[in-house]
C-alpha cells in the first residue's frame, strides 16, 4: 500500500509543476505576443521566443512522466 501512496504523491506533484510550466509558458506567450504587435522585436523577443520552446519541451517531458506514472499505478 505504501507504493500506491508515494506513487500517488509523486503524480500529485508532477500535476502541480505540469500547472506551473502551463502558466508561465501563457505569461511568455502573452508577453512575446505583446512585444510582436508593438512591433518591438529585439533581444527580449527572441529569448521569448526560446523560452517558449524551452519550455514546450518541459511540459511534454511532465506530461510523459505523469502518464508513466499512471500507468504504473494501473499495474499495482
């Protein structure tokens, strides 16, 4: 039963930073969008840009450990 509870516990974690990497990913969004439509593309647009990427690449590598871990928990 133990193994349930700390799997459950991780994915419960996993889901709070899959949140956290959602919000900030919109905010870098909205900003870069912003600084496009003000048509002040510079330094600060590109590292929107990259950290847009950067991380797009974080959510989905969350999102795969969480589905790991359901499935894990399906097999207990």
């Amino acid at each position: 039963m133990a193994r349930i509870d700390e799997i459950k516990a991780h994915i419960d974690w996993l889901k709070d930073l899959f949140k956290i990497l959602v919000t900030v990913l919109v905010a870098v969004i909205a900003g870069v969008s912003k600084l496009y439509l003000d048509h002040r593309i510079g330094l600060v647009f590109y590292s929107g840009i990259v950290l847009v990427v950067v991380f797009s690449f974080w959510i989905a590598i969350v999102a795969k450990k969480i589905e790991k871990h359901i499935k894990e928990l399906g097999e207990l």
